[in-house]
C-alpha cells in the first residue's frame, strides 16, 4: 500500500493545525486543497500554498471567502510565469523607474550561512492576458534569495500571484510565515513522533493516527510553562499524571 498524503491546514501566527484532508487513492491534492479550504473559516485570513494550489478555481474559491492569497507560480504553466518574469526582468532593467512597485529586503545569518531575501512586489498588472480570470488578484511578486555558506554563493528567483495590496515587507512576512510548516509541524511530526517510520496500513488507521498526531502537536505547543521540545513534553506527559492533566486543560482553552 502506498503511503499516505494528507494536506493539513496550518495557522502560522497560532502555530496550530486547522485540519486535514488524505487525498484520495486515485487523486492529488489538487482536489484535496478546496475540500480543506472548505472546511474553515477563512474570512479575513490570508492563505498561502505551494506550487500545488497554483488553479483558478483554488483562488477563486478563497476570494469568494473573503479571504486573500499567496500562490506559488509553477514553471510548468509557461505562459503566465513566462509573462510574469519578462515583466519583472523589463521593470529592472530601467530600475523600476516606469513600474508601480514596492520593496522590501532582510539579510538573515546563522551557522555560518547568510541569506539576503529581496521582495519586489507590483499592482501594475494590466499586461497580464489571464488576470480577470483569477478573482481577487491584486498583485505580483518576486523574490530573489541570496545563500552564502561559506565561499559558495547560490541564488533562486520566484513568483507569486496575490490578491494582497502591494506592500512588500507584509507580502515577504506572509511567504516567510508559509514555510514554517516544514520545521513547526512536519519536522516535529518526523522527529519527535517518529512518523516516516509508521508501519500502520489497515484501513483507516493511517488517516486516524495522522490526526492523532497533530491533536497532540496542538496541545503540546498549547502548554507554553515547560520550556522543553515536543519530544521531551511527551515523555513528561507519559510519566506525570499531573503535567498531562495541565496539557489536556490548556487544550481545553483552544476549542474555548
């Protein structure tokens, strides 16, 4: 049996999992993405997801919850990315003096690596042949991000479609808080709840136990007065009948 793809829902700011969706056996998560979407409250949140929610239908479904979107364009849709970085390449070419733009650069460093991050974000958008038929956009954005470890330099450029106003340090803020799912939720899962490693297949026990793990991711991050990891919150957990008492409490709060 192949392994199990869930799409979760993760809230950035609260570091919580919203819910989650296994996509069907015969499917992808193309069609797992607004099952979820449809399962939340949206209004007034912006929701970011990868290049796998790069659809129309993906983005008019949040417009249409009176929500905004960050959507990772692909290069395997070669018109509109094709279009999106020929502008952006004409806009630096003159420096931007004839293009409606806003900018925002952070320079991050640790263990020896520094990365520069520069977002340029535009409202300009009349050239776009397709941009009525995404419902809300506002927007385009690039990033180009720098990494130096050591003497080896690497650089990579993206874009992004977005129903947000064009204000770079807020765009950059919303992109940067996407990819806390890797080290907040999916990292943890691997490494203090042992997941890749599941040897669970038979029926919906897969499904089952994904959602299990993440109940106790929520009301481990909940219990903020120990100041140890996940993994060392489980064990505490395991062995005093009191700390967990305080866990199930602080979860209690949550749905509250």
């Amino acid at each position: 049996k192949s392994a199990l793809h869930v799409v979760s829902a993760w809230a950035a700011h609260n570091q919580l999992v919203l819910g989650q969706v296994a996509t069907d056996q015969k499917s992808n998560e193309i069609t797992a993405i607004p099952e979820l979407l449809g399962m939340l409250d949206l209004s007034g949140a912006t929701v970011t997801i990868d290049a796998m929610g790069y659809q129309k239908k993906i983005a008019e479904s949040i417009a249409s919850a009176k929500a905004d979107y960050v959507l990772t364009l692909k290069d395997d849709q070669p018109t509109l990315h094709q279009e999106v970085r020929a502008f952006f390449d004409s806009a630096q070419a003159d420096g931007f003096c004839s293009t409606r733009h806003d900018e925002n650069e952070t320079v991050d460093g640790e263990h020896g690596r520094i990365e520069t991050r520069r977002v340029v974000v535009s409202d300009d958008i009349e050239w776009m042949t397709d941009r009525r038929l995404w419902k809300g956009l506002r927007s385009v954005v690039m990033i180009e991000s720098t990494r130096t470890i050591g003497e080896e330099s690497s650089f990579e450029r993206r874009y992004y479609l977005t129903s947000l106003a064009p204000e770079a340090a807020v765009i950059a803020e919303r992109i940067r808080g996407h990819w806390g799912i890797e080290n907040r939720l999916h990292w943890v899962l691997d490494m203090a709840f042992d997941e890749d490693r599941c040897r669970i297949r038979r029926g919906h026990g897969p499904d089952n136990f994904a959602l299990l793990r993440k109940i106790s991711v929520n009301l481990l991050k909940s219990k903020k007065t120990c100041k140890r990891g996940i993994e060392g919150k489980r064990k505490q957990a395991a062995r005093s009948h009191d700390y967990l008492l305080k866990v199930l409490e602080a979860g209690a709060s949550l749905s509250g």
